[in-house]
C-alpha cells in the first residue's frame, strides 16, 4: 500500500469545503484558515507548491446577510457570493500575510475553461503565480456564473484545476473522516475505505448524497472529482479537515483518510482539456464498427459510422461521442456542425462535396481532436 502520495507530491491543490471554511455556515472561521495557512506555509518552507480552492463565499454571504437558510433563487445567491467573498479574500490574504506569504484571488467559470485561449491564459497565471511563491485562492465565480451556482461544485473545480497546472495531488478536506463503504449514519457496518482506484465504478455506488445544507457536494462530487483528477496522473486523498496539522501530518507519509490512486497514463494536455468539458451543446451515435475504430485502433471517427446525432452544435466545438446504447466512449472538436453532421451521417467520405458543396475535411472528428474516455 503507498501512503505517501502527498508526501511525494511537488505541487498540490487542497480544497477546503464550505462547512469547514465557515463553521458549519454561523461566518468565516478564522482560526481554521489560521490553521491551514500555516500548515500550507509550512510545506512552501519544504519547496511545495501549494493551490487552495476554497469554498465559502455564498455561505459566508449569507452569514454576513443574516439569512437562516440558503436561498434558492439565483440572483440572491449571487448576491450572496458578491458580499461574501470580499470577506474570504480579506482572511486569507491576512492570514497568509502573516506567514510572509502573498496570497492571489482567482475566479473561474466554466468558461474560463472550455475556451481553448483562456484555459491556457489561466494555465500561465497560475503557474507564475507558483513561480513567485504566493498561494492562488481559487473559487468559482458564483456572481456571475449561473450555471456554476446551479450544477457547480467545488470538488469538480479542484480536479480541473489539478489537471490544469498539472498537480500531482488533490487533497479534499471534507467534515467527513473520508469515503466509507456505506453511509455511516445509516448502516453501523460501514468501513473506511483506506486506499482504491480512482475511477473505480465500485467507488460511485459506494457514495451517498449530500450530507450538508452548506455546500453543494456530497461525496459522490468528490469521487468524481478523483476520477477526473486521475486524468492528469494526480492522485486524490480525501479526508477531515478537522484533523490536527492534517497536511503536515500527510506530507509525512501518514495514512488519513480515503487515498484514491491515479493508475492510467495521464493524457496530453490537449485531450485533457477536451475531457475536462463539463457542458457539451450534442453529440454524435456511433455504430458498433466506429466504436471499435475509435477504441482498439486509434483511428479518426467518419462520417460513415455515425447513426445520430443530437443537440446543436457548430463547427469546432467539443461534443460526446456515444455508443448505442448511450455511453460517452469519447468526446472530441467536430469539423462539421450538427446540421451538416446530420446530413453526411452514414455516408462515406467521398459523399461529403456532394451533400454539402464543398468538404472541409474527410473526417467528422480527427483522431488528433478526440480522447477516449476511460
């Protein structure tokens, strides 16, 4: 069993949930931060490179609102958020200031990185950020982002920025010891799952829902968020937040928590992007024969293995790539739109000019624009 992933590890992401953040939601707790930031300082001391993705601005919001509950509707959420993370970045870069440390706001949207352009701009402003030695406090930008306060979550924004500067180690602290067999609450049997695969498909079924009324993720978004973060080579632990000098104590090879080991090859950066999509406007049905092609023999997808198409898509945009019976096997940049994608579906490459007038391309989706999904 390898315990020491984190203590191997250069450069980490550390996601912090919003319950610990904010005292199971009653406000920031400041000696929490306290705590973490030195911990952090701590392991810049030994040469690693750290990144927090911090929770926390809409529950800190609400707290400074004065509000009993969380709301549902968006634009007061993103009011929330606005009030709330004013306060989060003032505590953090205090705190960090204390420790000789610069700290930097960074908030993204899912935009931000499925936009091929600012996805590489994050990637170089993260990375010099590192460079400087100053700790990115990274959150998603609830404000603006509707989609983001909807379907986001924290967990998910940690994994795609572990892939994007190409962390070796995602630690989520959690107001859980770590993933369990079963819901703990509900069935007393229920183990620690010390050390599995991430992406194994027993890990999902494993996973309850959400177990706070401060955040959005459960521990499925963070089995997930493992699954994704393995993409990259990165290994996940998951554990409490509430451990003392948890960090330090992981640094130094101690066994807290879940480890979920990366075991595939990590993708080149460009499929990596592709595979980080969250939100696909289509997609495209293959026949058995396509699936095989693309699969077993790393070929391009044509238009000839291509049953259906769904959604509406343009020209150069990332779309699923399903089996028949609806499982994403990839995911890649289409040469076609879905109008024109459904005109030459089943059709041979040689019938493209004659359906369209003209051919940009003899592929749909060329090899060097997909990744298959494992």
């Amino acid at each position: 069993m390898n315990l020491s992933v984190v203590k191997q590890a250069r450069r980490l992401v550390v996601k912090v949930g919003s319950s610990l953040v904010t005292a199971d939601g009653r406000g920031l707790d400041h000696q929490a931060l306290a705590r973490w930031a030195e911990q952090i300082a701590a392991l810049a001391a030994e040469g690693k490179e750290i990144v927090l993705v911090s929770s926390g601005a809409i529950a800190e919001g609400i707290a400074r609102l004065g509000w009993k509950k969380r709301p549902r509707a968006v634009n007061e959420l993103q009011a929330a958020a606005a009030i709330g993370q004013t306060g989060v970045v003032q505590a953090y870069e205090s705190i960090f200031r204390a420790h000789g440390l610069l700290a930097a706001q960074v908030l993204l949207t899912h935009e931000d990185l499925a936009d091929r352009t600012r996805y590489l701009n994050a990637r170089s402003t993260l990375r010099t950020l590192l460079e400087l030695r100053a700790v990115p406090i990274i959150n998603e930008n609830d404000t603006v982002a509707t989609d983001e306060i909807r379907l986001g979550d924290n967990d998910t924004l940690g994994a795609l920025v572990t892939n994007l500067i190409e962390a070796d180690c995602l630690v989520i602290l959690t107001d859980q010891p770590g993933l369990y067999t079963a819901d703990p609450r509900k069935d007393p049997a229920a183990t620690l799952v010390m050390e599995a695969h991430a992406g194994d498909p027993e890990l999902e079924r494993m996973a309850g829902g959400a177990g706070s009324s401060v955040g959005t993720g459960g521990m499925l978004t963070k089995i997930l968020a493992a699954k994704r973060a393995a993409r990259s080579g990165a290994h996940t632990v998951i554990c409490s937040g509430r451990e003392d000098r948890v960090l330090l104590r992981l640094a130094q090879g101690e066994a807290i928590g879940s480890q979920l080991v990366a075991r595939q090859a990590p993708l080149a950066a460009r499929r990596q992007w592709l595979a980080d999509h969250l939100q696909l406007r289509g997609g495209v049905v293959l026949d058995a024969g396509a699936v095989r092609a693309l699969i077993e023999d790393s070929k391009s997808l044509l238009p000839v293995g291509v049953k259906g198409v769904t959604g509406e898509f343009e020209r150069g945009e990332v779309v699923a790539i399903v089996d028949t019976a609806g499982r994403e096997i990839a995911r890649g940049l289409t040469n076609y739109s879905a109008n024109e994608a459904r005109r030459i579906a089943g059709k041979p490459s040689s019938a493209i000019e004659a359906e369209l007038g003209y051919v940009d391309e003899p592929e749909l989706i060329h090899r060097d624009n997909l990744v298959v999904l494992g």
